[in-house]
C-alpha cells in the first residue's frame, strides 16, 4: 500500500462522509481496500492537518484545517459588517471599537486566526485591542482586517 494512495483516500472519504473517530475512519479505509493500524491513522491525521468540527447532527467530525480558516473568516467579515463601530492605529496597537457585548466575539476569532505580526488581544465590552510586535505590523494588521470589510 502507497502512503500517497491512502493519504488520497482518507481525504476524499473526510470530503464525501461525516467520519467522527478514527476507528469509523479505519473501517471506511478497510471497506476500501486498505487496512491500517490505529497507529497509521492517527499519524495520517496528523499530516493531513484534520481538526473536529461539529457535524449537521451536532457531534464533532473529521475536517480539513482549511475548511476551518474559511469558517472563521466568513464569521469575521459577517461580525465586521454587524457590528464594527471604528478600528485605529496606535502604534504597537489596533484598537477595534465595537458595538457593546461584541468584543470578546472579535477576540475570539482574531485569535484563532494565525495573522502576522499578531502578538495577542485583549477584549473588554466594546473593545477589543490587538498587540502588535511593531508599529508597521499593526498597520499591516488593520490593512488585512479592512480586507475582509470589502
């Protein structure tokens, strides 16, 4: 058995299925020809980057990290657009204003993202501050933060 075949074949049943655990994973791959030991599995998840997320009937399931950035993404730009009152640069800070009870939610998804230049937030009720390394990063910062409003 090729490791690229089986690398292949886990990604596109994680495409096609709803695998919750590696051992319905290591079934799928015994019904398609390709038996492999747990160990196997858990160190193909590992290369292959999967990540649970949670399935249509609200348990977790195998995805790709990729399709995860996407989510957050799309829930950045929609939390922009609803309640983004202003964003300014200060120095080694970006200072987003939000709609009262908002902030924490943009902290949240600002720090499962993995932006340059990031070195943490802070969240109170309606603001929510980025920390920057450098003052050039957190123009950066704010000029990929716009992007996302477009």
């Amino acid at each position: 058995m090729n490791k690229e075949m089986r690398l292949q074949t886990i990604s596109r049943l994680i495409s096609e299925h709803e695998i919750k655990t590696q051992e319905e994973l290591g079934q799928w791959l015994y019904d398609s020809g390709l038996p492999v030991t747990q160990a196997t599995i858990s160190r193909d998840i590992r290369e292959l980057k999967l990540i649970k997320v949670p399935s249509k009937d609200g348990n977790l399931k195998y995805s790709f990290k990729m399709d995860q950035d996407h989510l957050i993404s799309e829930k950045l730009r929609h939390k922009l657009r609803d309640a983004l009152v202003g964003m300014e640069v200060i120095n080694y800070f970006v200072i987003i204003k939000t709609l009262p009870g908002h902030a924490h939610a943009f902290g949240a998804l600002l720090d499962s993202m993995e932006i340059d230049g990031k070195a943490g937030t802070i969240c109170g009720n309606d603001t929510c501050l980025i920390i920057c390394r450098s003052p050039e990063e957190a123009v950066g910062i704010k000029q990929q933060i716009d992007l996302f409003q477009e």
